[in-house]
C-alpha cells in the first residue's frame, strides 16, 4: 500500500482485539535517514543509501535536495541514490519546508557547499516549542552570518573549526554542527553535543564520505575537518522507536512477536523502561522475541512506592518514545508516574485515550499518573503527530471494538507501510481515504 501523498489525509479503520504472530523487520532509522540524505550535499560525488525508510517526511526530503539542483533517485523499494555535483544558493521552498522540521538540517551542508541559503521556519510535529537558536549559535561559532526577516538568511565565505558548547543537547542542531564541521577548515570541538543512534550514524556517514570523528556516541565529539569528502555506501541503521512501538504493540495486544535484527546496544533505556512497566522481552538468536503470555505488572520502587518512567538526553529513556509507554501502561497491573521532560504539549493526546475508558490523571503539561489495567472501547480519534498516532494505533488494536483513527497520513510520516506490515501479523487495518 501506498504512503499518503502530500494533502492526501487518511483515516485508519482498526478492528481490536486481534493477536498478532510472526516475525517483523523495523525500518531504517527516520531520524538517522534525515540528517544522512542532507549531508549526501556535502559532496559532490555520488552517495547511495540502502534501508531509507520510505516515508513522507524522507520523500519530502527527497524533494527539497532535488530543488536545489542535486539528483536524487529510488533505485529499489528503500534504496536512494543522491548525486549533488552542482547545487545552487536556495531560497528554500516555504511549503516544503513548512511539512517537515527536518528542512532545518540543510543549513548546515548547504553553507558548506554553497555559502548561503535562506531557510523559511521548519514545520513539523506541534508538540511544543522547539528551538532554533542551538543551530544558529552552533554555526555561527563556526563562521555563518544569519539574520532573519521572517526567515533564516545564512552566509558563509569560509567555515572554520571552532570550540563549540551546545546550549542544548539539540539532535538536530548537533547534526547540523556535524555536517559544517566535517567541511570546516580546521579542528573543531562539539561540547555538549546529541548522542542518540542517529547522530551516531550520521556521524559514521560522514566518516564514510573521508570526515574524521572523534568521541562518536559520546557527548564531546572531535571533528577534524578540511578534508575532501566523497561518494560512500551506506545502510540505515534500524529505528529504535519503531522497535520500542512494536514492543508495546506487541505486550497490549499478548502478541508473540519476534522483531528481527535489532541493534541491541541501542535498547538499553527502552527495555529498562518496558521493564518497570513488567514487560519481558528476549533475545533470540539475534532477534528480539516478545513472548504473548506477559503479566505486565508495575515494578513498584523500593518501599513500595510508585515509580516513574521519564525521558532525559541519550542514553536514557527516549522522549519519542513516551507516547508508546503511556498507552503500554493502560494496560499493566499498577500505577506508574510518566513524566514527559522536554515537550509541553506531547502530553495532551492522552484524552483521547480517557475517552476511550484509560484510567489516566494529566497532572500539568508533562505529567500523567497512568492507572491500569483499563479495558479500552473503540472510538473516533485524530492523530496530532507521528508518536501519539502511533499510540493510538496501539490502543485501537487492543480496545473492543472498532475505531477510526483520522489524521492518519501524520502516522505515515514515520511509520513506513504500518497497515500492511501490521496486517501481515494478523492485525485488522483498513485503510481509506478521509471523507471530505
């Protein structure tokens, strides 16, 4: 089936109350595809990616790179081939930019390689502010000019290394000092930088096309810039998130699924995090196995005292995957305090799922106290973005009866062909274009 092309809005129809069984890959990491197909403009030489998930917010992408004169072609289903021999300065196209945050992460290779480009604000998922000054400082540091006037106006005669101190251990804003630093004069210091799995394979990316990278997966990164980068090969490494929604997926439904070729190095934080929420997972052969037969009972905190799952910078739990552990947790025995750090807004779905009979006290815009089990009805629900869509997917699956998840096509910016590949586990999706 087809992902939901740009204004095409979906609905999902979902059935609950189904099993699932079998074995499932995860798809590359969205968030690590991003920032590598941006950086592909670092060269001018040909980069050929393999396991790109094929999903909007990467089509979207794939669409900006090609308005600023690089080639950019699908050679198989997750296969991308990018050559950027020549790219012209940019004022990138507002309404592109305006579907998918990830426009921010051209700045960055853009100002190497052309230096200057004027970038319209990004858009993206509304579940909070999200800053741009980390960006702006970063390149700044390392030699941009930038002034707005509604948008970013970005010029560079020459990027030079520098000691910079990220404000904020920003994902984006790091990949963006990564890619600038790597065409950089000279050596360049990252304090305080991002070190989540996908700045890792962006960094080993870079390293690819000839960067040198020192401190990859920590928080100081030592970038030593100024060499030619050329043409690389190089396969996405599998999302994380996804592994942690189908992990819930998988427990609230008592589903036997086994996820196939997981990075477990990248899990330790998710599983923990499942783990207090009594959820068991196995390591099978290289697989990762949730067994159907899960108690899923709230490990209480010593004392007997309510314990908290919440999300914090690399490597502690993921504040993506948040929303999947809040619908995971409506159905385990216990109580259990989520305490969502980083977003104010990612939180407000969740009465979408009291609507639905969950036992859930919103506290303020980054707390929920989560009761459980509930017994979910089927309802009528909106996605307002990837993570929270994906949780009532979740939640639909498990409810008795039948709901209509609208706003659907915001799932399918990050979850590549989730019906189907959910169907084939035995789950009961429809898909159909939304009514007018």
């Amino acid at each position: 089936m087809a992902q939901a092309q740009p204004g095409e809005r979906i609905q999902y129809i979902v059935e609950g109350g189904h099993r699932l069984q079998g074995q499932i890959a995860p798809s590359g990491n969205k968030n690590a595809a991003l920032p590598i197909v941006a950086a592909a403009l670092l060269t001018d030489q040909e980069v050929r990616l393999t396991n790109v998930p094929r999903i909007r917010d990467v089509e979207a992408l794939v669409e900006l790179i090609r308005s600023v004169g690089a080639e950019a072609e699908w050679t198989g289903r997750n296969a991308l081939r990018i050559h950027a021999r020549e790219l012209r300065p940019a004022d990138l196209d507002p309404d592109l930019c305006a579907r998918i945050r990830a426009s921010i992460l051209l700045a960055g290779p853009m100002l190497a390689r052309c230096g200057e480009v004027t970038l319209p604000p990004p858009g993206g998922d509304v579940i909070g502010r999200r800053r741009v000054d980390t960006h702006f400082l970063a390149l700044k540091a390392l030699g941009a000019e930038i002034t707005t006037d509604g948008r970013y106006v970005m010029r560079a005669s020459k990027l030079v290394g520098a000691d910079v101190f990220m404000d904020e251990p920003s994902v984006t804003a790091t990949e963006n000092a990564l890619c600038a630093a790597a065409a950089a004069e000279g050596t360049t210091i990252l304090r305080n930088c991002a070190s989540e799995p996908h700045v890792q394979d962006l960094a080993r990316f870079l390293c690819a096309m000839g960067a040198r990278i020192e401190g990859i997966g920590t928080n100081c990164m030592i970038v030593h810039g100024g060499g030619a980068l050329g043409g690389a090969h190089h396969k996405i490494g599998p999302d994380h998130i996804e592994i942690a929604s189908l992990i819930g997926l998988a427990s609230v439904t008592k589903s036997d699924i086994t996820i196939v070729d997981p990075v477990f190095e990248d899990l330790r934080a998710i599983l923990m995090g499942f783990a207090r929420l009594g959820i068991r997972v196995e390591e099978r052969e290289g697989n990762l196995h949730i067994p159907g037969d899960q108690e899923m009972t709230v490990e209480n905190d010593f004392g007997g005292h309510i314990p908290v799952i919440s999300d914090q910078p690399w490597p502690a739990f993921p504040a993506d995957a948040m929303s999947i552990a809040i619908v995971t947790a409506t159905q385990c025995t216990g109580v259990v305090l989520m305490f969502e750090k980083m977003f104010e807004s990612r939180m407000f779905f969740v009465d979408k799922l009291i609507s639905m009979g969950a036992r859930i006290v919103l506290c303020d815009p980054h707390r929920a106290i989560v009761s459980g089990p509930s017994r979910l009805r089927g309802s009528r629900l909106e996605s307002p973005d990837i993570r929270a869509g994906m949780a009532m997917l979740i939640a639909a699956m498990c409810a008795e009866g039948t709901s209509v998840i609208n706003n659907a096509q915001q799932i399918e910016r990050g979850y590549e062909r989730i019906d189907e590949r959910l169907n084939a586990l035995g789950a009961r999706i429809t898909r159909v274009p939304a009514r007018a």
